[in-house]
C-alpha cells in the first residue's frame, strides 16, 4: 500500500467528518426529529431529505482524490442514507438527482455507467427501508449490513459493465473499490448509531414521563383517600407542582380560597399567565 493511497483515504475520510457533524447538527433541529419519529412522512419531510441527502451526494462527488487508476469519493454515503432513511421515494429522486449529475456533469469514460449505478443504489436503498425499519436494536449494524451488500453490488456491477478492462487491472479495480467500500460503510453505520442514540434517549424520556405521570396520580388517590378536605387541599397543589416535571404553577380554588405553589425556573416563567 503506497502512501499516496493512504493520503487519499485520510483526504475523503477528512469529507466524510465535516458532512457527519453537519448531519449530528441537523439531527438536534426539531424539525429533523419530526421527521424520524413519524411513521409516514409529509411531503416537507420528502422535500427536505431530498435536498440534503441530495447537496451532501453531491457534494460527496466532488470532495475526492485519485487512486488506482480511477476517483476516490463518498457520493454513495448520502444515497443510502436517503433510501435507508427516507424510503423509496426519497431514495429514488436522491438518486435520480445525483446520478444525472455524475453521469453529465463530470465527464469520464464510465460516467454513465457510474451514473445509472447511482440511480440503481439509489432505488435499491429505499427499498431496503422498511426491513431496516422493523429492527429496534442496533440499528448501526443493520445498516452497516446494508451499505455494505450496496456497495459490493455497486462495485460487482462495475466490475461486469466495464469488462474485460477490469480483469486485465485488476489492482487498480481493488485499489479503487475498497477503500470506497470500506469508508462508506463505515459513515453510513456511524450515521445510524447517532440515529439510534437519539431513539433511545427519546424512549427513555417518554419512559420517565409516563412514570412520573402514574406516579403522581397513585399520590394524589392516597392524599385523597380521605376526601377533599382543609386539610390535604395544601398538600395537593404542593403534590401536583412537584410531581409532574412540565407544570410551573398550580392553583386549587376551594371554598372561595386559592392555594397556589410554584416551581419557577426562568424569569419568563414567572409572568407566564400575565395580561
């Protein structure tokens, strides 16, 4: 292995960073997490996948550096994410969009080849979706799984489509192949295990809602086992405000008297309510 090799893989790989912290970004956006917790998506969701599934193929494309005898580059990272994650639909036209784009815009011998591989990959992650979909744990593994059977077909396509020149170089097809292979696959799963974590940490805090809901409810039967009375009315409004995590303040009106307790955080909790 030469070290310009191995510069190329350091080069791509230094893409691949700067494209994953944008999408770790994006993923804190609400509207992102909208868009993964619904069961089917809005034509806003599709619109906005398409577009930045699509700007980050693309871009993939073009951050690349030369190696056996063809392009190093991580185009495929943002088709299978596009499919994985947004279906068939969304994987389709990702594809569609940066397949046309290599096959016309950046002029080699096997663009167009390159190209309706693209397009292929593209449907072909979409399809694999809904299977991915139905796995609750480590996710990063099925999707590992994945991208890595679509860029072996991707690259065993190649392969037959550009015979006999492959078999008669056949270290500079690996050369080229692998390091994009192993790369992409590897971006691909560590996409997901991001996805996954915020899948759990959403579960978790559903898990403790619906705990601290019951919770709250038990006590307040227990307070009121003996009645609605002077002396547990106190006790209650304290027991609401303190049990349920989303409620500031609490007010029980009880024989023409208020009892009221806070739990403020902010200063604009405190004129919540105010005319």
């Amino acid at each position: 292995m030469n070290s310009s090799w191995i510069i190329g893989i350091q080069h791509v790989w230094f893409g691949i960073s700067i494209f994953l912290l944008l999408l770790l970004l994006i993923c804190r956006t609400t509207f992102f997490r909208e868009a993964i917790s619904a069961k089917h998506f809005s034509r806003r969701h599709m619109v906005f996948f398409i577009l930045l599934f699509s700007v980050l193929s693309i871009c993939g494309t073009y951050w690349n550096v030369r190696a056996g005898g063809g392009i190093i580059n991580f185009r495929a990272v943002g088709i299978i994410l596009a499919g994985l994650i947004g279906g068939p639909v969304v994987g389709t036209v990702t594809g569609l969009i940066t397949g046309f784009h290599r096959a016309f815009f950046i002029p080699t011998d096997a663009a167009f080849i390159h190209g309706g591989l693209t397009i292929i990959q593209g449907i072909a992650a979409g399809f694999l979706s809904k299977r991915l979909k139905k796995h609750h744990h480590q996710l990063w593994m099925w999707a590992f799984l994945d991208a890595f059977t679509l860029e072996i077909l991707f690259w065993l396509f190649y392969a037959f489509l550009t015979f006999p020149q492959t078999i008669s170089h056949p270290e500079d097809f690996f050369a080229l192949s692998l390091p994009i292979i192993v790369t992409n696959t590897i971006a691909v799963s560590l996409f997901y295990m991001v996805i996954e974590f915020f899948i759990h940490q959403r579960d978790s805090e559903k898990t403790q809602t619906t705990k601290n809901t019951f919770d709250a409810v038990a006590a307040l039967f227990a307070t009121l086992h003996d009645g609605f009375n002077d002396a547990n009315i106190s006790k209650i409004a304290e027991l609401m405000t303190s049990s349920l995590p989303s409620l500031i303040w609490t007010a029980i009106s009880y024989k023409d008297q208020f009892y009221t307790r806070t739990k403020y955080k902010t200063e604009a909790d405190e004129t919540q309510g105010d005319d």
